[in-house]
C-alpha cells in the first residue's frame, strides 16, 4: 500500500486526542489562556458534564482580529516570542488547545481587545474555519464549545457519566485556582458543582494563599496545617502542609505546583512522601499544597502535552529542598497534633453511648472497675471511697469510651465526686499545654487537665514516639547512639538464617548501640545495647528486628534503614500499656512530649493524644 499524506483535518483530529482527553481537559486549557491573558475573573458553564456545553468567559486582554484568525492554527501562539523552549513563562505555549478542540466539535471564540472600538468573533465546526466576522462583547474572551467529540463519536464511548465528567471538571478548577489565590473562578451549569472562589485582594501572598486554600480544601486543613517557606540556590518552596495526624485516606489532598502549573510529578511526590515516612500511618497520605518556583531554565515543561509533567535539571536539589523543608515545618510544630482527633472522638464518643449516660451510673462504685489510678497518690485511700446516696444497681459493662465519659464528668465538675482526683495537679502545670495528669486509665491512658479541657495520652504511643527522636537524635550527633555494655552478654536462639542476615547487618547496628556476634550455629550474643534501651528485653528486640530486616530487601535507602531500626528498638523499650505509673512519671512524660518534635504522633503515625475542650465535654453531657 502506498504512503500518502494524510488529510489536515484528520491529522488535527488524532492530534487532540493527546490534547483533549475528556472535557476536563478542555476546560484546563481555556482557563490557562484565560489565566495567561491577565483574567481577573473566569467563569466557567457547562452542560451534560461537558459533552454538550462547556463556556469559558474571562476579562483578560483579549484578541485583535488578526490574533483570532491565527489563534485556531495549530501551533500558532503568543507565547514563545523568542522560540525558546528553556524561557515559558506561561501555561499555555504549544498552540494546540484551540485547533485541537476545534477538529472535534464546534467551537465558537468571541473576543474584543482592550481599547478596541468592538470585538470579532470566529467559528470553527469539526475542522472547518469560518471567516472572522465583527461582534459586540465586552472586553476579555468568551468561548463556547458544543458538542464536543461529535466530530469523532468513538471518542464518546470512553466518557463516564455527565455527573463523573462535571466533577473532573471541578477538581481541575480547584488546581488552578489554588494556584492563583488573585483570580475569582466561577463554575455552574446544569449537574455540575456550583463553586465560587472570591478573589484575595488586599492580601499579602501567604494570607491571600491561605485563604483561597481554605475556600478549596476546607479551613479544617488550614487550621490543622504548618506553613512551608523556604529557598535554596534559585529554587523557592511554599505552601501548607498539613499535620500528620491529619491524614487521608488516599493521595487526592497532595496538591503539588511548579511554577504556578499543577502537576503530577514523581519526583515531588517521592519527596512528600519520604519527608512523611515515619510520621503518617503505613497506607495513609498526607494532606499538603506545596508550591515551587525556579527559573524557566531549570525545568522542562514540555514532557507531554497535557503539561502535568516536568522534568528538573538538578533533581536532587529539589527533592532535597522539599524533603529538608517539611521535615523542618514538621518538626517545628512540635507536640502538635490535629484538633480533628479530638473532634472525632467527641463524636465517637456520642455515637457510642448514644443517649446521655444516666447520673447514677457514672458516680456509683460499680465504675470502679474503670480502675482508677488510685494507689498513684500516697494520701489516696486504698479503696475509693463510693458516695453515699447513690444508685449501687447494675451497671451497664464500661468499656475505653464510656470510663472516658466518667473521668470527663468528674475532671468538669469535681464537686460531682471527688474520687477522680486522685492526686491534686500543681496550678503551674495547668497551663502547659498537655496539662496536669490526674489519672491514670486502665494502667494505659493518662487522664490529664488543662485550663479549659482534657488531654488523654497513650503512653505507650506517646513514650515509642520520645524514644526514637531520642536515639536518632544521638545518632546525628557527633559521638553517635551511646552504648551500655552487658554484664553478661544474652544469648538470644533464632534460625541459622536469620544469624546469617543480622550477622549480615552487624555493623550497621553496631553503629547504632546494639554489638552482637554469631554464638554458634543457631544463636546469637548480644555485649552492647543502646544506653536509652537499659533494661529492654534483648532476646525480643533481636528477634523483632530480625524479622525486620527480612522485609527490607534491596527497597529501603541507608537513611530509611536506620530509622526503621531506630524505630524497633524504641518500640521494645517503650512504657508498656498496663503498667501503672506514679503522678511525677506522668507529668515528666507530658512535659518531655511538649518539648519533643513529632511527639503528636507515635512510630507508626497513630496519635499519642486526644485533646477535649471542656465546652465540648459539657455539650456531651447536655450541660450546653
């Protein structure tokens, strides 16, 4: 068969399907035309989630006559004045947008220039060029397509439902407009998510930023979000990341932009998610929107042309850059942790016990089986003492939940019993941020008071969390993890291949405190353990961390192993949950928690504390 060139329109048509997947896409590309024409306010119309109408309207600059007529040639653009690849300084630059989405449906463009006594209109139907004709409109552009994909109908059948498609519509406008915090963005039409981002004006860029990231993703991510400015050679970060324990269950809430363009760029999120590793739960995602500036020269947009892939020149100094600043914001943020755990659990807590718990209930002695720390204060009496004048029926079996109600409705109102204070809390300690403790609940969970609500700890969690920023701690300094040595080695039997594998991996824990040699054939001994593990079960710590280093394989870098035997043996030498502890023990953990980074959430990223605002312990009792 002879080759032969192909038709110009048929040509245009196999090109958009690169550039025009779905309607989503349309709209992507009119908005940043839109964007790099100087909008102030874009709105956006569409109908049959796309399929049947999509409206773009803007007050930008606007077109001459002779601008419109080349505006729907392919590769015809504005925006490479010099031809220089390494210098695009807009969105838009390939010139495809508007040919392309004239090949396969009708597309109609209405534009007038500022200062021109009226503007021109152009229409384009499945390829074919109409004449620029005069048109009254306002100064900006408006587009309209219709019946988009009608030129090629097979294109159709891949489209999901119009309700699917408006949605996509909408994620996308969200990007953009998270990008540009000074643009106003509208969206309506018949199905699809009415939106309405107001411009920030009169912000200055991180107030107008926040802002509009609040309209987008919500004011509980600002509110449990850490600010990010940083710049490193030429290269600026900024944005808000969010705190780990305020997690999602999915990758959807990372928004990452280069240069003002949303992007979905491997190495940016290679990077989130090294600076999150040992702070978000295994399966979870961060909620973040970073933003990094560079000049033109320093990365290439031009990977593909739907523009949601970039290339660095020096990738190293951007991943360096992004995994450096989070962990600084991160660790800056010290105990902190969502104020969302707490909403959640007053709202598990309702759920849970449904109705208000009768009075009765909670002030009997049957709630000593909420075992109360009581024996932690030496004027405490041996037994509670139960109140006179009380129902003593039966009562319903408590379980976490409802002993959390007894000690909320005690440390609200003391004078309703006096058992729960088990021992009085100094008054300066009150104003700390992780309070007073008071209790201790089911030798696991530490009770302790603030000035206006209730802190309840994990002290297992909470101690895993000290521990490890301990020992990585020593391990950046200079002198490395301190050792204790045994004054009997242990000698700890364990399958001759996992000898073989710590054996294997002896110096690099040895660098880290723990000294350990082959002792046979089936065994290994144990001379030297970190000093902050004295006292740790040895033979359980090998055995857990030899089956550690069975998962690790080739995957995990030098950096991320360290930690992750860091993290074991914290993990071995961390307060146990059931272990009863004195009130000094207690406050000496709050204390070292508010002076630890990362501590708002434990090795595995679940939290290490619940924060109640008494006014919402009171609305759970119906005393609001």
């Amino acid at each position: 068969m002879a080759v032969r060139r192909l038709d110009p329109v048929l040509v245009d048509r196999i090109a958009a399907g690169e550039v025009v997947e779905r309607p989503a896409s349309a709209v992507k590309e009119l908005v940043e035309n839109a964007l790099d024409a100087g909008a102030s306010r874009i709105e956006v119309v569409i109908e049959g989630g796309g399929r049947s109408l999509i409206r773009v309207v803007d007050d930008g600059l606007g077109m001459t006559p002779e601008d419109l007529d080349l505006a729907v040639e392919r590769h015809a653009t504005s925006k490479l004045p010099d031809g220089d690849l390494f210098a695009i300084d807009t969105l838009g630059f390939r010139g495809e947008a508007l040919p392309s989405i004239g090949a396969v449906a009708r597309l109609h463009i209405a534009t007038r220039r500022n200062g021109a006594p009226h503007g021109s209109s152009i229409l384009v139907d499945a390829g074919l060029k109409h004449s620029v004709r005069p048109a009254a409109v306002d100064r900006g552009t408006r587009v309209e397509i219709a019946d988009l994909f009608y030129a090629t109908p097979a294109r159709l059948k891949f489209l999901k439902t119009d309700r699917a498609e408006a949605q996509a519509v909408a994620d996308m406008l969200k990007r953009l407009a998270m990008a540009h915090p000074h643009v106003r963005f509208e969206l309506g039409g018949e199905g699809a998510p009415a939106l309405d981002y107001p411009a920030a004006v009169d912000l200055d860029p991180a107030a107008a930023l926040a802002r509009r990231l609040a309209q987008v993703m919500g004011r509980d991510f600002v509110d449990n979000a850490l600010p990010v400015d940083a710049w490193r050679e030429d290269v600026g970060l900024a944005g808000l990341a969010g705190l780990p324990t305020a997690h999602r269950p999915t990758g959807a809430a990372i928004h990452l932009f280069v240069n003002g363009r949303p992007v979905r760029d491997k190495l940016l999120l290679g990077a989130v998610k090294g600076a999150y590793a040992d702070v978000v739960p295994s399966g979870r995602h961060p909620a973040l929107a970073l933003f990094v500036t560079c000049p033109a020269r320093l990365v290439d947009v031009n990977v593909h042309p739907g523009k949601s892939e970039v290339r660095f020149r020096d990738p190293g100094l951007i991943r360096g850059l992004v995994v450096g600043s989070l962990k600084q914001a991160l660790a800056g943020a010290g105990h902190r942790a969502s104020n969302t755990v707490g909403s959640a659990t007053i709202d598990a807590l309702r759920a849970h016990t449904g109705a208000q718990a009768p009075r009765s209930w909670l002030a009997s002695p049957a709630t000593r089986n909420l075992d109360w720390n009581w024996r932690a204060s030496p004027a405490a009496p041996a037994e509670p003492p139960g109140p006179a004048g009380y129902d003593t029926g039966p009562a319903p079996a408590f379980g976490f939940a409802e002993a959390a109600q007894a000690a909320f409705a005690t440390l609200a109102d003391p004078a309703a019993d006096g058992r729960a204070a088990a021992f009085a809390p100094a008054p300066d300690q009150l104003e700390r941020p992780l309070g007073a403790a008071r209790a201790q609940l089911h030798d696991t969970y530490i009770v302790a008071q603030t000035r206006d609500g209730v802190v309840i700890v994990d002290q297992h969690a909470a101690h895993e969390r000290l521990v490890y920023e301990r020992l990585k701690a020593e391990r950046a300094a200079a002198g490395g993890v301190s050792r204790q040595m045994l004054l009997i080695p242990a000698v700890v039997d364990l399958d001759p291949v996992e000898v073989d594998r710590l054996a294997e991996k002896a110096d690099l824990l040895a660098a880290l405190g723990l000294v350990i040699e082959p002792f046979g054939p089936g065994a290994v001994a144990v001379s030297e353990v970190p000093a902050a593990l004295a006292g740790a079960d040895v033979a359980a710590l090998v055995r857990d961390l030899a089956d550690s280093l069975e998962e690790w394989g080739g995957a995990l870098a030098l950096e991320d192993r360290l930690d992750h035997v860091l993290a074991t043996f914290a993990c071995h030498h961390s307060v146990r949950a059931g272990r009863r502890l004195k009130p000094e023990e207690m406050n000496a953990l709050l204390r070292e928690m508010e002076a630890t980074p990362l501590s708002g959430q434990c090795n595995h990223g679940r939290p290490t504390y619940v924060e109640l605002k008494l006014a919402d312990i009171e609305r759970l009792f119906g005393r609001r």
